[in-house]
C-alpha cells in the first residue's frame, strides 16, 4: 500500500489546486503523473458504485485483500470501501500506456475531522484478468 497523504486542511476539493503524483504502473513499472484531486473529482465513490451495483462486494474484498488499509464496510446492506484513516474509498482505472495493461488507482477522501478534509493515495492495483 502506498499511503502517501496528499491533502491535509480545511478546504473541499473543487477548490483544491491539481495534486499531480507519480505513481508506477503495477505490471511493467513505468511511471505515470497523474492529477489526483482531478480524479477523486470525476469518479464516483465505492459506495456510489456499489448503490447503482457498478462494482460487486466480491471486487471489494479481493481490493482489500491487496491493500489491507482498506476495510470492507456495509451501509444499508450496501458494500463499500473505507480507506486506512477511515474515509471513502474511490477508484480510478487507467491503462498503462507503456504495456497497456489496466490497473485502479485508489484513493480515499473526504472530512477526516470537523471542517478537515484529506486526500490519501492508497495504492495502485493491477486490473484482474479475467
Ligand atoms: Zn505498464
């Protein structure tokens, strides 16, 4: 797990400056930049995919299983993915563009203390062949 802390203060995201990371595609290693307050603004949470039944709990566990920060919790009976402080999980897919092989950048967000927000890089995962 990676778990660098990438936003750390009372602020939201859609006022946050680009947060550009670098992180190594799991298969082949070659290294991507990667804005990542853009990402977590333009993908849903694991919760939100879960509502609308766009992810499985099966895909969770096996996230979970690869990054154990991560904690599998239910909501209503609806799966989804805490990240290691506590705070929704999202994933982003990417394709590498060295191997082309596919893989999810996780990242968790959200109020960590009344009016303090983090962002936190949890990790990247290879897609699983299916
Ligand atoms: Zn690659």
């Amino acid at each position: 797990m990676d778990g660098r802390r990438l936003v750390d203060g009372p602020d939201d995201l859609d006022r946050l400056d680009p947060v550009v990371v670098e992180v190594a595609c799991p298969s082949c290693g070659v290294v991507r930049s990667t804005d990542v307050v853009h990402l977590a603004r333009s993908i849903p949470s694991t919760f939100a995919a879960a509502l609308d039944r766009s992810i499985d709990p099966e895909r969770l566990g096996r996230l979970v299983d690869r990054l154990p920060g991560l904690s599998l919790e239910y909501f209503d009976g609806v799966a989804h993915l805490r990240g290691s402080t506590g705070l929704t999980v999202y994933l982003a897919p990417v394709t590498c563009v060295a191997c082309g092989s596919g893989s999810d950048i996780v990242v968790s967000w959200g109020e960590f203390q009344p009016g303090r927000w983090q962002l936190t890089l949890e990790g990247v995962v290879c897609h699983e062949a299916s």
